[in-house]
C-alpha cells in the first residue's frame, strides 16, 4: 500500500475529502517528531504509543502498537 491507497482508505471510511486526509497524513510525522522532541508521550487509541527514552548522550524514540493493532498479526 502507497500513500494515496491509505489517503483513499481513510478518506471513504471517515467521509472527509480526500485532499484533507492527504494534508493530515503528510503533517502527521512532522506534529509527532515536535511532540517527542519535547519528550512527550503521544497515545494514539488504536494505533499506539510514541515516546522517548535519554540514553547515554542520546535521545531514542520508540512506538509500542496498541493490543488491537497487534490482534490483527496474530
């Protein structure tokens, strides 16, 4: 799946015009790099956890998938 498969996935499922979807999706990775920058947790329902850890001299990010994303793996 490509970009504008998710775009067009998500678009028809929530019933919001298609250009918006693509403009959220593109801003997404730059909104969630600030919010971890400032070494905040970001809990998506659904999707999952985005957070930060300091190891010696650096900082790593993480991102733990919500129980209903894994289910789909299993």
């Amino acid at each position: 799946m490509v970009e504008s498969d998710l775009v067009k996935a998500l678009s028809e499922e929530v019933k919001i015009d298609y250009k918006q979807i693509e403009e959220l999706i593109q801003a997404l990775p730059d909104a969630i790099g600030n919010i971890l920058l400032e070494q905040q947790k970001i809990n998506i329902p659904g999707l999952g956890t985005f957070y930060t850890q300091e190891r010696k001299d650096e900082i790593k990010a993480y991102f733990r998938a919500s129980k209903k994303l894994n289910n789909y793996f299993k």
